[in-house]
C-alpha cells in the first residue's frame, strides 16, 4: 500500500519506475530468511556473468609463471578462483570486499555483545551480501536443528584411544559422516549436474551445524571427564553452544570465540587447507570426504599448528627471561633465536606485508579485556621489538605479526590451555570459508583440477630450446 500512495503522489517517468520497483524487489529478497532460497536466485545470475566473461576474456593471460615459482611450492602463480575471500598484500583479507573492521562493524551481534556471529560471515560469504539479525537467528536454529550425529560416529569418537592427537579424531569423525552425504546418494541416484551445488549445500549445512559437537567430544573424551556434551540450544548461537559443549560459562570466552571462529574463517583460495578441499571437491567427492582432506592439511606444522609454536616460543621465552624483562633482554633473546639458525614465530607471512589484521583485532580484544595478563604483555612487547630486528637482518620481506603470534595467548587466558587442541578450533572455523566456496565451486560446475606437471630434465630441454 505504500508504494501507491507514494506514487499517487508523484508521478514518476517510465525509467524511473523499474529501479524504484527492482530496489523494492530487492530488499523483499534480502529480507528473506531462506538462505538455500537466496543462492538459488543468484546462482544462475553469476552462471551467467561467469560464462559471459569466459567467453570475452577466456583467451587473455593473466600472469606469467617462472621456474621458480614451480620450484618455490607456486608462490604467486595465479591459478585459483575464489569468490569468498581475497587476500591483499597491505589490507589483509576481505570477505567478500569487506575488511575484518568493516565486518566487525556491519555483521549482527548476539543480544549484549560486541564480537560478529560467524553466522553472519557465512552469509556473507556464501551470498555476497550482509545479513540482517533475522537471517542470522534463522542459520543459528537451522545449524542447531542439524547438530545431532549419527550414533556410528558417536562411537566412534568415545572409543578413540585418549592418546591420538585431536585433528586425527576430528579428520576421522568427519570422514566417518560421509555415511550422511545427501550428495553422495543424490549422485550415485543419477542427479542433473545443474543440481550438484543443492547436495553440496546440504551436506555443506549439515556439516557445519555438526562440527562443535564433534570438536567438543573430542576436547571431552581427551581432556576432560569424558562425559557427554549434553543437548543443543536452539535458542543460543553456534559460538554460544560450541563453548557451553566444551564446558566453558564465561561471557568473554563466548565473545572471543565468535572473535575467533569468524576471523580464522578463510584466507583465499590457494592456502593448503582451503585448496586441498577444493581439489578434492573437483573430484567430486563429497564435502565429508573434500573437508575432511582439508583438515589433513590444516594439521601440518607449517599450517594450522603455528599458533601452537608461538605460544610454546612465547612460554619459553617467559621462563627463561621471566615476567618484567626489559626491552634489552627480549633483543637479546630475539637475536640469540635467530642467529641461531630458528625463526620467530608468528612473524611474516606469505603474502602479507603488513601486520595482519586478524592479529590487530585480537589485541584489541586482548587490551579490552585482560590487559594485565603476564603473557599478552609479552606478546606486545614482542610486537615492539621483533619486526625491527627482523628488518635489520635484511632477509625479511614481511617482518609484522600474524594472526597465529596472538590467538594461543587470549586461549590459554581464559582456561583453554591444552595447545594440541588449537588446530582442531582452527578446524571449526575454517569450515565456513571452504564450504561456502565449494557451494559456489558446484554452482559454476568448475572441472576437475589437473594442472600439468614437468620434469626437471623437461624444464631444462624446453628452456634450453627457447
């Protein structure tokens, strides 16, 4: 009724009617809370955006690949497409054009705090679009109702020797839900192709919501008394239920772990978690069995156990030089480390060339809420003093903190000390990016990936010939 009384008013041109009406339309969309429902709307939409420009651009080079970035694990070669995220040199990560301070402004918040709900992020980073709180309350309950496991894999986890490492249960029990797949049936049924990505978003959900309570079992059975997580609250948020499973009550570990659980979310496409699940989804094989693979990966040293080694550096360092050293003494630690022939961890990065954001947020966390801990002073002031060094040596393109110099210290704050169960929180939260992204992988029906190799005596003969 409002738009015939503003039109009654005003008369408006013929080229001003179909924006006012597709604005209208628009937000009518937006406010929808059925996000299957959305994606369905803008998937065809991108289909056809993607193939338009393939079929302009297809044949244009978009970057030139050198020996050594063959032999240097591929460092910048441009070969991915990842619609979720992308990782700039200066500005650190953007979901979905978005900066982690724009996030934290503009993604909704549960009812008294201030950290964004990763629920939010993955609305954001599977549409494109932020989410309002009501589409937010809608994944919260939907996640809630999907929670339950199977009880194969409940089993499964209580009977896991208390000595094998957590990301080797939590691997296991993700690939063990694959019994779950909708997409693995779906397929073996005869689905159309332009229906994958309805599959994989099922059991992209499904997994999701599953997670916390794997990973809390896990935490139970290994650290704990072993005893059940108890019931999902389908009134309380993903966070909120996650921390309650782990057995934590307080308001401020709830708040860091929606800190956490969004900011550790993804990280482009090329990182060895995030590509192992896209390549293993080109396959085919279902999000169970692509996820699974990925957290594989994320186990390795040189991924998701980095914060662990900055804190068993940083813990070191406090016994050795205790509580007030002074600034000399972390110098001459510091140097000592490196000349040495070991690295400071938690410093540099691949790709950043500034500190990274991810790591700046948590310090406000921290200098918010325990800015008298022992151990966050340590790490600020190993912020003050590592990245000159590190720049004086001369070797160090990127001597700035990132985001694994700071999580493990705000973890063992507030009582969750046991490090060999970082990776698997690292785990949880890596799920939102590389699951919204294997949606979008199904949706524009990208092939399977086979990059072709060479030899060495092959590089050699063709570089010789030319």
């Amino acid at each position: 009724m409002a738009l015939f009384r503003i039109t009654a008013t005003r008369t408006l041109e013929s080229n001003q009617v179909f924006p006012v009406l597709s604005l209208i339309a628009r937000n009518l969309t937006d406010a929808s809370t059925d996000l299957k429902g959305i994606l369905a709307k803008k998937i065809p939409k991108e289909q056809e955006r993607v193939k338009e420009f393939r079929k302009n651009y297809g044949a244009q080079k978009v970057g030139e690949v050198t020996v050594d970035m063959m032999y240097g694990g591929m460092r910048g070669i441009k070969g991915l497409v990842c619609e979720t995220s992308v990782l700039d040199p200066e500005e650190g990560i953007r979901f979905r054009g978005y900066s982690i301070p724009e996030c934290q402004k503009l993604l909704p918040k549960a009812k008294g705090g201030q950290e964004p709900l990763p629920e939010g992020l993955f609305w954001l980073l599977i549409t494109g679009d932020i989410p309002t709180e009501a589409q937010v309350a809608a994944i919260s309950k939907e996640w809630a109702n999907r929670a339950g496991l199977p009880s194969h894999v409940v089993t499964m986890l209580n009977n896991f020797p208390s000595n094998l490492h957590p990301m080797s249960q939590f691997s296991a029990a993700i690939t063990a839900l694959n019994s779950e797949s909708k997409f693995a049936k779906a397929y073996s049924d005869g689905v159309k192709k332009g229906l994958y990505w309805e599959y994989i978003y099922e059991d992209s959900m499904d997994l999701i919501a599953k997670l916390p309570v794997i990973a809390a079992t896990i935490y139970r059975n290994t650290y704990q008394d072993g005893k059940g997580v108890g019931a999902i609250d389908p009134s309380k948020d993903w966070s909120a239920n996650f921390t309650q499973m782990l057995g934590f009550d307080s308001h401020e570990f709830t708040e860091l772990m929606r800190l956490y659980l969004t900011i550790h979310s993804d990280h482009e496409g090329g990182n060895v978690s995030a590509h192992t699940v896209h390549l293993v989804g080109s396959a085919l094989s279902d999000p169970y069995l692509s996820f699974a693979a990925g957290m594989n990966g994320l186990a390795g040293p040189l991924h998701g156990l980095a914060n662990q080694e900055v804190l068993v550096f940083l813990t070191k360092m406090q016994k050795e030089l205790g509580d007030n050293v002074t600034d000399e003494k972390l110098k001459e630690y510091v140097w000592k480390t490196l000349k040495g022939g070991q690295v400071v961890p938690g410093y540099g990065h691949a790709v950043l060339r500034k500190t990274d954001p991810r790591y700046t947020c948590q310090r406000e966390f921290a200098l918010k809420h325990l800015p008298n801990d022992p151990l966050f002073k340590l790490v600020s002031q190993t912020y003050k003093i590592v990245p000159p060094i590190l720049l004086e040596t001369g070797k160090v393109k990127n001597p700035w903190p990132n985001v694994d110099a700071h999580s493990g210290v705000l973890l063992q704050y507030y009582g969750l000390k046991e490090m060999n169960y970082y990776t698997v929180l690292f785990g949880v939260s890596r799920a939102l990016g590389t699951l919204a992204s294997l949606v979008w992988d199904r949706a524009l029906g990208l092939p399977i990936e086979r990059p072709k190799s060479m030899s060495t005596d092959g590089l050699m003969k063709q570089l010789k010939a030319a």
